[in-house]
C-alpha cells in the first residue's frame, strides 16, 4: 500500500508549448531560432568539426575570451549599455556553440579539467537575464537523460559533472534565478520549465540531489506557491511533478514540506477539482501529480495530524461522492491518511465515511459504536458485502494459481526459479489483494457474529473451499511481513495475523459437543444439565490455553477440566475431569456422577438455579460408562463408535505429528530472535517437552509411516492416534485400548489387527 505513482523522465518532445520559434508568412512553425543560428554559423564556417579535445579546447578557450570581454565592458561601461551589447552577442554565441558538448558525455572530465564549469555557472547571476537563460538551456541539454541514454560509460562522466556544477552553487543559482523571471515574457516562461528540467535532471543522475536542493535552497516554497495559481499551464504541470519527485523517496523533504504548511497548500491545490474534471489530458496528469504529493506528505505521522486538521477527511469524501475523475486517487490519499494512524480511521467513520465507501467496494447510516457501524456494513443487504469479498477472493485465487501452474511447466522446461522470484510474480499476478481480503475475512470470523460466520462458511462450501485455504494464504501472508517500518511494526502486524490464524486453528481442531452429567441423584430424576466441553484433537497446549482466554472474555465462567492429570498441570487453575465432577475411576455401564444433591456443585451445574453462562474447557474422560448425548437425542457408546457424525470427521494428531509442528514452530522462533527461549512461554515449553516425552516416533519417516500403515484399515481419526500413541503388542490389548475397532460390521479380524500391530513393531524397530 506504501507503493504509489513512480514519475517518468520527461522526454525531450514533451517542451512546454512557450518556445521562441521562428515564422513564415506570418505562420509559426515552431522551429527553435537558435538552432537555426547554429546550423547557419556552422555552415558559414565550413561545416561542424569533429568533436574530440582540440574541438573542445577551441570551443572552450573562444568562450573564456568573450566572457572576458564582456565582463571587461561592463566594468568599463557599467551606464553605457551600447557599449558592452556587442560582448554579450559574442557571449550569447558562443554559449550556444558549446551545446554540441552534450553529444560528447565522455568529454565532460575534460571539460571539468579545464575549469569551465565554475564560469558557467557563475554565468546564471549575470545581469543580463538572456544571458542566464541561455546558460540554463546549456545545462539542461549538458544533464538531459536522452542525451547521456544507457549507455553505462556514460553514467560516471555525467556524475562528474553533476558533483562539479554541486561544488560551484548551481543548485542555489538555479533557484535564486527562477526569483527574477517572470512567466509573463514567453522566453522567461520557457527558462522556467528548462529551470525545473535541469534540477530533475540533477536528480535523475545523482537521487541524493532531491534533498540537497531542499535543504540549501527555497525550491520547496517556490513550488508549493507555484501549484497555489489557479490557472493551468505547462509550468504547473512541471511544478507538480517535481514537487512530487522531490517528496517520492525523501521522509526529510515530507517532513521539511509539512512544516511549511505543505498540507494545507496542496489539499487547496485538488480543491479545484472537487466538483469538476481537468479539462485536457495535460491537466489530468498534474491533478495525479498533485496526489502523489499529498500521499507522499501523508506518511508522516505529524502530516497525519496536519491533514485531518485541514479537514482532509472530509474533503476526500466529498471528492468521493462527486465522482469525478480524482475519485479513485482520493481514495488512494485516504488509505494513506489512515494507515498506521487511529485517529484518522475514527473521523472517517465519525463523518460517515463508510457509507461513501462500501458504495466504492461495491461498485455502485447507521448508529452506534464504530465497530458496530463497521460491521453493520457487512450483515446488511442478505450479506452482500460478504459476497463481494468472496467473489473478489476467487478472482484472485484463480490468478495466482494460474500464475503457480505457469511456474510449473517453466520447471519442466529445466528454467529454474528461486522461492524468492516465485513470491515477487505471484504478487504481480495478484497475490497481495488475495491476502488483503483474507486478512478482512480473518477480521470477520473474529467478530464471532453467528451470521458473518455462516454466510464464510456458505460461501466457502460453494466455492469448495475450507477455512485451511483462508488460513493457508493468512500464514503466507504472516510469513513474509517485511521490517521495513522496524521490527517492532513487523512483530505487531504478525501477531494481529497470528490472532486470526489462531481462530482459524479453534475452528478447525476443536469441536464443540454435548457432555450429559447423568446426575439425577443431584438434579431429580427429569433433570440433566448440559455442559460444553471444547475438544482439541491437537493436545496444543499453546492453542488451548489462548482459546480459553479467548472464552474467558465472553462467557463469565470457563472450569478448565482434562482427563489427563499430566495434562490439567499445564493449564492455569487446571483439574481433571474425574476430579472436579467426582467420576468413579472404576466405571460401570450405569456408574453416575457422585454429585450430593443441594451442593455447591450441584447448584452450579443445575441451570434452573444457576443463570450465569458457563463453559468447561478439556477433554472427555476415557471409556463410555459416562454416557455422550448429542443434542440430547442419540445415546452415544465410545465402544460402539457412536460419538456424532462431526466427530466422526475431525482431525487429529498423534503426540509424535504434534512433536514435529512445535519443534518446526520453535525452529521459527530461533529465526526470529537469537535467544529463542525469550519467545516462548512456559506452557509451550511444557507441551513441547509432554510431546516429546510421550511420542513413541522420534523420525520423521517413522512418523509418516505410521499414518500409512494405520491409514490403510479405514480406522476413525481418532483410533489411529490412540493406537499411534499407545503402539500396543497384542490383538487384545488393542481392543481393550480401542474397543470400537471390533465392532459388528468392522470386518477387522484378529489377523488384520495382529498384522497392523507387526507392521507398527516393524517401523519401531527399524526406526
């Protein structure tokens, strides 16, 4: 979003339409005199010499004999204008004769050599103002890019000669020059524009100059006052663009124009164009230099401040409203306010600016807090935001993956391309806007809004997608944020990244089920509370521990609850399940919670006494004594693999796959910092070392082995992990582990178990 308009070199043919040119018959035909004059001396003398150093010395040496001459005549004559007016013919000349150096770049150390820059550029205070704009005009053409072109033997030469007219003040002659002429006279009008072509020109060879004339000179104040003319014409076309040369790459020259009142100078400057078009396409290109200026003035952070003070805002969505033709670029100055910047982003929505907007986004107000202002966009109309965001996500999507299938074929050409080019192409095919909607998609799924969430996961359905795709190119996204803007931005913009990842893991990994305490003895006889336990399949403690912090702001009470007692430690105020809810460890089909009726217990649990929202977060205890109901309808039986069609379908991880993500996620830690425990918390460092511990696979082919094997007899989720984990020896232990694997209708005979079990003791050993 940073990027904005890169300004061309103006080519030689785009002079400004205020020239001396000569006429026929009363008709201009708009050919230079002076070029003229040079043709005819040259041919009255014989023709053009070649130019090599004896040209270059006699060219030299004549120009250094009328300048002495003329200086002579003044300071003789100094009243006597007559008397010195033939020198400064003779000067005029031979100024003129010494523009055929610029076909000769490679004679310009030569001409330093000589001492002639220093006369030259004395020249631009000389009192005769013909004599300054010739001078002008001689140093445009000396720097002109289409002169020096790209010929790399010629950039070391024109340096040279930049770094001399530097030493000698050119820079604070031009300038003070410009003071004097008038655009009233078209020659001096001309000088102007060839003024401002050789200070870029200056640029264009040596960059550092765009501050160097800044800092010594009263450039900026000329240009900003030069913009303020209401009228158009070529120079304030030209001013605009060199006003925006000089801010492009500088935060020195943003800062230095912000104090000047800069802001101010150029939102008046686009004012004009608020209810109107320009009128040609000359005008059209400096109204989009002009907000190249204001974008460039609008990074930092103080000319913020100046700009809502200025009441930029609201100008911007005036312009918007309008739609003229600086309605995209005024959307283009307010992304650039609000970047980075609070304050702006609340006046534009305080001003009602998203109304200007979403009918921006969507190619054609409401009350309450900013927010929900913000979100209230999204929920009406049936969604339709939503949609458009979706539909702009496919577009993109399928972009960059034509762009990767064309990475492919040129891979199978044997042309080798680096991840880092890869990246750069899949950004020009669009990658960036995907990641923009998907960080926005991200965003919404955080509101936790039921309606929001339903309409993603409709859309995403439709368009066969999953929320892994969204998080997919989030976690590119997160991957590449640079630190241009300091480490400190770069880790605040991942971590604002690393929130919607972490809600898209939630989402994925963990499964929200109806846990029936069968406490009738506590309740009555017709009394059942429902609990609603959150189930990770990953065992992520790190993941548990933020979604439980995530709950904790929304509903008032969260129990943290395991099965596992290794596991209840890791967690802040953690306690197993068989311990809080007093579960018999020796359970029987018709085992009950030993819950006293009328105790605290049981009045917390009994939702007709107790009206505050309560979750438990954790796992399930292990066999089927204490009965799973989902939504209250189907009795469910672990043994018999009835635990619900979602269930069903989760995913889950063994503690060896588990081992592996953490150790990849440490591996990242140590890349972003050199002291990689100061990034880690002690609850990931646990999980870490509780995985390891546990996992029964230690090599990455073993671990993926296993999957295979285990995937191969149609097991459920989650009995390949238990198995995966728990790697027992005989056909009957396994059964006593997982006692649904010989339910009627598995067709998992003994022999099938006991040959997976070979298999799993196979890749154990040779491990």
């Amino acid at each position: 979003m940073e990027n904005y308009h890169q300004h061309q070199k103006r080519k030689r043919d785009e002079s400004p339409p205020i020239h001396s040119s000569s006429t026929f018959n009363g008709v201009d035909v708009g050919v230079d005199l002076s070029l003229l004059e040079a043709v005819e001396k040259s041919a009255q003398n014989g023709g053009v010499e070649v130019l090599d150093l004896r040209t270059l010395k006699k060219l030299v040496l004549a120009f250094e004999r009328r300048l002495r001459d003329n200086l002579e005549a003044r300071m003789k004559y100094p009243d006597q204008p007559e008397k010195f007016a033939d020198s400064e013919v003779e000067l005029h000349e031979e100024i003129e004769r010494l523009r055929v150096l610029a076909g000769a770049p490679e004679l310009y150390p030569e001409l330093i050599a000589l001492n002639t820059v220093p006369s030259l550029v004395g020249l631009l205070g000389h009192d005769n103002t013909d004599i300054a704009i010739d001078v002008v005009s001689l140093l445009m053409d000396l720097t002109d890019e289409d002169v020096l072109g790209d010929d790399e033997d010629n950039e070391e030469p024109a340096r040279a000669l930049v770094d001399a007219f530097l030493e000698n003040n050119a820079l604070e002659l031009l300038v003070q020059n410009l003071a004097r002429l008038s655009e009233a006279d078209p020659d001096e009008a001309t000088a102007i524009y060839n003024t401002l072509s050789t200070i870029e020109n200056l640029i264009e060879v040596k960059p550092a100059v765009a501050e160097l004339v800044c800092e010594r000179t009263k450039l900026l104040r000329w240009l900003l006052g030069r913009i303020k003319v209401r009228e158009f014409d070529a120079n304030k076309q030209y001013a605009s663009e060199i006003l925006a040369i000089l801010l492009q790459n500088s935060p020195a020259n943003q800062k230095r124009l912000g104090q000047m009142n800069g802001v101010d100078a150029v939102l008046q400057a686009v004012a004009v164009y608020k209810s109107r078009d320009p009128k040609s396409e000359d005008e059209e290109e400096m109204l989009e230099n002009l907000f190249d200026c204001l974008c460039c003035l609008l990074m930092p952070i103080e000319n913020k401040e100046r700009f809502m003070k200025s009441e930029g805002v609201e100008l911007m969505i005036i312009i918007m409203k309008q739609k003229k033709s600086a309605y995209g670029s005024a959307i283009r100055a307010l992304d650039f306010a609000m970047t980075k910047y609070p304050p702006a982003c609340e006046r534009f929505v305080d001003v009602l600016g998203l109304k200007t907007a979403f009918a921006a986004f969507m190619g054609g107000i409401v009350r309450g807090s900013r927010r929900e202002r913000l979100l209230s966009k999204f929920v009406e109309n049936e969604c339709e935001k939503i949609d458009r965001l979706m539909e702009l996500y496919m577009r993109y999507s399928d972009r960059v993956k034509a762009e990767s299938e064309r990475f492919e074929k040129l891979e199978l050409d044997d042309l080798e391309i680096d991840e880092e080019e890869r990246y750069n192409r899949k950004l020009d095919a669009g990658l960036y806007t995907l990641q923009l909607i998907a960080v926005i998609l991200g965003h919404l799924w955080l509101t936790d809004h039921p309606r929001m969430r339903e309409r993603i996961e409709m859309l995403l359905k439709q368009n066969r997608l999953t929320k892994m795709d969204v998080r997919d190119i989030l976690q590119e996204y997160h991957d590449n944020i640079g630190d241009i803007d300091g480490p400190e931005e770069k880790e605040r913009a991942q971590s604002k990244i690393q929130k919607s990842l972490f809600y898209v893991d939630a989402a994925t990994f963990m499964l929200r089920i109806n846990y029936l305490c069968f406490a009738q003895y506590a309740f009555g006889p017709a009394s059942y509370a429902y609990v609603h336990i959150y189930v990770s399949y990953m065992r992520d403690i790190y993941l548990e521990n933020y979604c439980k912090s995530t709950l904790q702001s929304e509903w008032e009470i969260i129990l943290t609850i395991m099965s596992s007692r290794i596991t209840s430690l890791l967690l802040p105020g953690g306690r197993t399940t068989y311990s809080r809810f007093t579960i018999y460890l020796n359970q029987e089909d018709d085992s009950t919670c030993n819950i006293i009726q009328g105790s605290s217990l049981a009045d917390l649990l009994n939702p007709n006494i107790n009206d505050h929202p309560f979750r438990f977060f954790g796992y399930l205890p292990g066999s089927g004594a204490a009965h799973l109901i989902m939504s209250g309808e189907e009795e469910e039986n672990a043994a018999e693999l009835k635990i619900g069609e979602e269930f069903l379908k989760a995913k889950c991880l063994m503690n060896c796959e588990v081992a592996r993500i953490l150790d990849h996620k440490y591996d990242q830690l140590q890349q972003i910092s050199d002291d990689p425990t100061n990034q880690i918390s002690q609850v990931f460092e646990k999980s870490m070392q509780y995985v390891k511990r546990f996992s029964r696979y230690k090599n990455p082919d073993a671990v993926r082995q296993v999957r295979e094997v285990l995937s191969r007899y149609k097991l459920a989720e989650f009995e390949l992990c238990v198995l995966g984990n728990l790697c027992p020896e005989t056909v009957e232990e396994a059964i006593a582990i997982v006692p649904s694997i010989k339910r009627k209708g598995r067709m998992l005979e003994d022999d099938a178990i006991e040959k997976m079990l070979h298999d799993l003791s196979l890749i154990k050993k040779f491990e």
